[in-house]
C-alpha cells in the first residue's frame, strides 16, 4: 500500500542544471500538488492539477514546471536550477468529491534537494 | 494570498501535561480547516479536516474546535506523550480545486 512515492529522495545539483521529480500515487486521486518547504515558512503551493492533462499555478511556481501525462504522476522541472531553490519538496494528492477542499491531502515523503 | 497564523511556533511540554495552541486565518471565503501532524523525517498525516462553525473532531487524545466566525481553530492534546513529539500544521482552503494554505507550525516537544 504505497500511497505517495516521491523519487528520488536526495539530490545536490550545480547552479544551471536540470532535473525531473516524480510523483507517484496509486490512489486514483484526481488531484496532485507540489509544495516547497523552507525553514520559518509553511509549506507553499508551486503547482497543482486537477486532473490527467491539467496543471495551473500556485504561489510560488517560477523556474518550475509540471506535467501530468497519465493519472498517477506528477513531475516537477526545474529547468537551470538556482541556490534559491535548494529546499524540501513534497508532493501531495487528494481525492475529491466536488472542486472543493474537504478532503485530506496524503503527502509523500519529500525530495531534499541542494543547490550549490 | 490567504494569511494563516499558528501560535505558538514551538511549546515544550512534560508528559501528561494537556495543551493546546491556536490557528487563526481571515473568516471571509472560509471552505474548509485542516489539522495535519508532521513528525520529523516523515511526510504530513492528516489529522481533522474541518467544515461547519462549531464544529468538534476528535482522535484519541487530540481533538480540534473551528469558529469560522471570528477565525480561528483549536487544537487541544490531552495527556502528553512523547510520542505527540511533532509539528502541528493547520491549512486553510477556500474550495478552489482544493488548494490549500499553510501556517508555519507549532512545533511540540514531550519530554519525559
């Protein structure tokens, strides 16, 4: 019973690199996010979708981009990467019975990435 | 940008002590108030989603109160273990494909 696999679970890249993360969720969840955490803030909103072929953006969503080719994945770009964006990240996803948010969100257990 | 505020950042409590802290955000387009409970090295786990003013949830030893009207929700913990060693994080959505947003926390330590 997975859940949410987040891969891979470490990486340190150089400044200018590219690198792809992936979600996977086996719970048939409409909805998938990408959230980043940073020390003193709450978890913040890079994308999100609601559905196989959707994204939209969230907070904090430049230097990132997302696809949701099939259903289970959601991956995370980051195109040329930046010291900023050395951070935590976790993806989330979330069933839903309307557009709305009464539903929990099942995370999976972070990307600890460094940018040097 | 929703403003959600958790008090207080960090509580250290002794085993057995009751406690509780607060999340505040603005009343207006409320939808629906998460609790989620986040120890270190592991992912968030939901712990209440809450909806309706007045309303009470409870799981175990922790239970939760919302007051949609003035904004803020409870989280209290009866009884301290050190296993309830965690981060607190309550979240905030106005039903817009459910996005949710975030409070910093309130990081809670048991000691023996």
């Amino acid at each position: 019973n997975a859940g949410v696999t987040q891969t891979p679970k470490f990486r340190v890249l150089k400044t200018g690199q590219s690198m792809t993360l992936l979600c996977a969720q086996d719970m048939n969840h409409e909805y998938m996010y990408w959230y980043r955490q940073d020390p003193g803030m709450g978890l913040r909103l890079i994308h999100y979708s609601v559905g196989e072929g959707t994204t939209a953006k969230g907070e904090v969503p430049d230097g990132y981009n997302v696809s949701r080719l099939k259903k289970q994945n959601f991956l995370l770009g980051l195109e040329s990467a930046a010291p900023s964006q050395t951070s935590v990240y976790f993806c989330a996803s979330s069933y839903t019975l309307d557009r709305a948010g009464n539903q929990p969100q099942h995370f999976g257990d972070g990307t600890r990435l460094s940018i040097l | 940008i929703l403003n959600v505020e958790q008090s207080p950042q960090s509580l250290h409590v002794q085993e057995g002590d009751s406690t509780n802290f607060t999340c505040s955000f603005p009343s207006s387009n409320f939808y629906a108030l998460h609790w989620y409970r986040w120890e270190t090295a592991k992912s968030p786990e939901a712990l209440f989603v809450m909806t309706l003013n007045g309303d009470e949830k409870k799981k175990g030893r922790i239970s939760a109160t919302l007051n949609t009207k003035e904004g803020y929700s409870y989280l209290y913990i009866k009884g301290s273990q050190p296993e309830d060693s965690a981060t607190y994080l309550c979240a905030l959505t106005t039903g817009t494909a459910s996005k949710l947003t975030f409070g910093t926390g309130t990081r809670l330590q048991v000691t023996l």
